[in-house]
C-alpha cells in the first residue's frame, strides 16, 4: 500500500527497478544497504487489494485528455489523470501495453504476466486503449477535441555507429533484436556474438544471446571496467551467464567474408574524452588491434525516439522533445515526460516524471494537482521495536534471479 502511494506499476519494479535508493541507504556503511527492491516485490506478491477501499478518485471534470504511448511513463500519466477525474485515452502503435519492460526487457528478467497484471489494474479504472494505434502528430488529437495530450513515446529507435561493416548480414540493432526475441519471432544468432555497448540494455542483449543458444557471447564497450554505464548487478549476471565482458576497447570496424560477418577488429583505449558537440575524441593504444570472431554484432549503444518535426513540437538534441519545468512543450495543452524527454533512463524515473506531469496538466486543466492519498495504516516509527539481537552483523541475503 505505501508503494502504490506514489507507484502504480509497483510488481514490474519489484522485478526491475534501477534501485537508486539503495545507493542512499545508510546501512550501507555497515555492511550492505537494505535491499529495498526484493522488499517491495515481496510485499506486492504477499499483500491483498486492501488498499483500493482507501484510494481516491475524484469527480469527472468533463475534461478528456490522451496519452501517446502505453510504456511506465504513459500508463502512470493515465492513471493518476483518470483519478483526477479526467476522461483518459491511451493510444500504443504496438500490439500491446508495456512498452519498454515488455518489448526491451528480457522475459527471464520480468514475466509477462506480471506485466500484464500491472496494466490490467490501471485500465480497470475505465481507462480507454486504442492499440495499433500510430500517432503521427499532436494535431491529430487536439483537433479531435483533447483538452490535453500528453506523450511519453519512449526511445524505441535504435542506433548504428557509422563504422565499416555496419550493414551486413548478421548486424542487428539491440532494440529491434529485443522486441523480436519478446514477441517470440525467430532470431538466428549462430554460435558466437558481439554486443557493441556498456550499459544495461547491451546487458540484457549478450543475456538474451546466450539463452538462444550461443556458446561465446562477448560484449565490448569504450569505457572501462569502473565507470561502465551498466549497474553492478546486471553485468555480475551476465557474467554469472558465460558472457566475456571487454571494457575500454573501441570499435573499428566489423569484418566480412562473404558478405556475412566475420567478426568485430578492435583497439585498447589508452584515453578518450568528449568534445563541445559530444563526440568521443579517442586515443588508441598502438598496435592493440585485434580481432574477435563472431557471427552476430548487436548494436547496443544507445538509442532515441523515433519522431520529427511533423510531430508538431519542438525537439531537441537526439530528437528528445523539450519541455519546461512543468513538463509542457512549446505547444499550450501538450505535455511529455519519460525517456521522449530525458533519453534512455530507467522506469523509476519515467514514473517518477509521468506522477508530475500528470498534476501539472491537472492544474493547466483548472484542478490543484493534488495527487496526496494515504492507502497504508498510520505507522509510528520506534526503533527499539522489535529489535534483532546482532542485525548490524546480518549480511545482505542474495536473492535468485529468474531464469
């Protein structure tokens, strides 16, 4: 109940929150922070709908919004917007609800059905679902009569580095790789891959390689073993997986033979920084060249959402739309939040940024924006209740991660 306080999608975080407070946690200097994630997933599996008698939902206000896209950041912005006492419709190109954690995270890491769980309690509210639904602009909706839109699109395009070999049989792009592999698409990999990227989504591509069936899966990034975009859980469970982990190499080009690749050449990184455009300036370590062979690159080094100015707001660096503090665009009435804004992020933080706007478009839509309930009992913290002899000694419990 304290969780759905201010999360509607509290099982998917269970399964795969970034966990950014436990980097705060002051158990830390003991000896481990508190594993807050597999709490909060253990007190969503064990606990009963007790909460809903508590939750608000205020009076219709005539006012009809629609929401662009049906990932974390969307379904939260609809469900807080429908609370609020507004009409709510959600509009998802896809086949489904969820996007990123259903299309980008991989099935071993979060069920589907906890997925679909999630997004049924949301749309039970009398939440409208247009799927196979492509919106091409914002004009589209504000004609149609909206009195706000709100878009939360995600970054579902991916990137290929402009390097040799970059189109040949055998290059795939780690967002369409994923979202093939989740809707159970045949994908062939061969024996071995390289997945070009650091972070966590280069992650869950060499993750996914391996449980199709390659025996050497490598995953090669710029940075170094230190400051690697990927969380320290993620890349101890592709290693924990058979995966070769190579930090601070670059990319020069991908071999062929054939027309098919062949492999990935690469070089020691002796220094890199970054210039006034963002371009990594790179210094190689001479004579580091060397090769390893594959049969598959997976492009996984990031990716941005797929839009253009016929959208109808301003963009900004990378096609990200641009937002004031309220998270309203240039255009009156159209609100985004969300990786569409921020870029690649996590879910927590989509969530986190689709709760504000969605009390900022009930404010432009004449309301407070008061989003406060209270669905957990009154609780009086007192440490010495029910003190543990020895707790400061107790180390962290690892948990089992899904296979």
């Amino acid at each position: 109940a304290v969780v759905r306080e201010k999360a509607p999608l509290p099982k998917i975080l269970g399964y795969i929150c970034s966990h950014f407070c436990e980097l705060e946690c002051k158990r830390r200097f003991v000896n481990a922070s508190v594993a807050i994630r597999d709490l909060k997933r253990y007190a969503c599996e064990h606990g009963d709908d007790a909460w809903k008698s508590k939750a608000f939902m205020k009076p219709a206000t005539g006012k009809r919004v629609a929401v662009v896209g049906a990932g974390p950041a969307g379904l939260t912005a609809g469900y807080f917007l429908k609370k609020l006492g507004h009409e709510v419709t959600i509009y998802e190109e896809k086949s489904c609800a969820g996007g990123t954690p259903r299309f980008g995270i991989p099935q071993y890491r979060l069920p589907r059905e906890i997925i679909q769980e999630e997004v049924d309690h949301i749309l039970e509210l009398g939440i409208e679902l247009c799927l196979n639904t492509k919106i091409t602009s914002v004009d589209q909706l504000l004609d149609d009569g909206y009195d706000a839109v709100f878009v939360a699109v995600g970054t579902h395009k991916g990137v290929r580095l402009p390097m040799e070999g970059n189109d040949l049989d055998g290059v795939l792009v780690n967002v369409d790789f994923l979202k093939a592999v989740s809707m159970q698409e045949t994908v062939a990999l061969g024996d071995a891959v390289v997945v070009l990227g650091g972070g966590n989504v280069a992650c869950d591509c060499a993750g996914v390689a391996r449980r199709l069936g390659a025996s050497q899966v490598h995953m090669a990034c710029l940075e170094s073993r230190e400051t690697m975009p990927a969380s320290k859980d993620e890349l101890e469970a592709v290693e924990k997986d058979g995966v070769i982990v190579h930090p601070g190499v670059t990319f020069d080009k991908i071999v062929s033979e054939n027309g098919k690749v062949a492999g990935v050449q690469f070089s020691e990184v002796k220094s890199f920084t970054f210039d006034e455009n963002r371009q990594a300036v790179i210094e190689k370590v001479e004579g580091s060249q060397h090769v390893i062979s594959c049969c598959t690159v997976i492009f996984a080094v990031g990716q941005g959402p797929d839009l253009d100015a016929s959208f109808g707001v301003e963009l900004g660096r990378g096609n990200r739309i641009v937002v004031n503090e309220n998270y309203e665009t240039n255009r009156a009435g159209v609100f985004a939040a969300g990786d569409v804004v921020t870029g690649t992020a996590s879910v927590i933080q989509a969530i986190a940024a689709a709760r504000k706007a969605a009390s900022a478009i009930d404010r432009y839509l004449g309301q407070d924006g008061d989003l406060t309930e209270h669905l957990a009992p009154e609780q009086k913290a007192n440490p010495w209740i029910g003190k543990i002899e020895g707790f400061a000694q107790i180390p962290r419990q690892k948990t089992d991660q899904i296979q």
